[in-house]
C-alpha cells in the first residue's frame, strides 16, 4: 500500500523533513544512510546506500 504524497517545504538550507511514516514505510530508520540524485523534470531519488552498493557488487549498475 502506498500513502497519500505528503507535500514537504524546503528550508532556507535546503533541507527538506519527511513525514516518519513515510520514512517507516520505506523501511529507512533514523541513521539509515543514503544517497540522492536528481531524476529531472523535478524528481529526486533516494536509495539506501547499502542497498545501491549491494546492487553495484551483484549487477554492476546503481
């Protein structure tokens, strides 16, 4: 099940706060350690970076 989108603000420094229920959903925990880069037209991806690492051992991409 996916949640409704929850509209977020970015702050005067860039930092942008996500819903927690979000965050558990995705199952990414306080600490967790990730990696961001832009998708254009406006989107931005996060991945876990342990997750991203393990895909770049086993299949050689990200």
């Amino acid at each position: 099940m996916i949640r409704e989108p929850a509209e977020l603000d970015v702050d005067e420094t860039g930092r942008v706060e996500f819903p927690l229920g979000i965050l558990a959903e995705a199952g990414i925990s306080p600490g967790t350690k990730l990696l961001v880069f832009s998708d254009g037209d406006g989107r931005i991806v996060l991945r876990c970076a342990e997750d991203a690492i393990n895909d770049l051992l086993h299949e050689g991409t990200l």
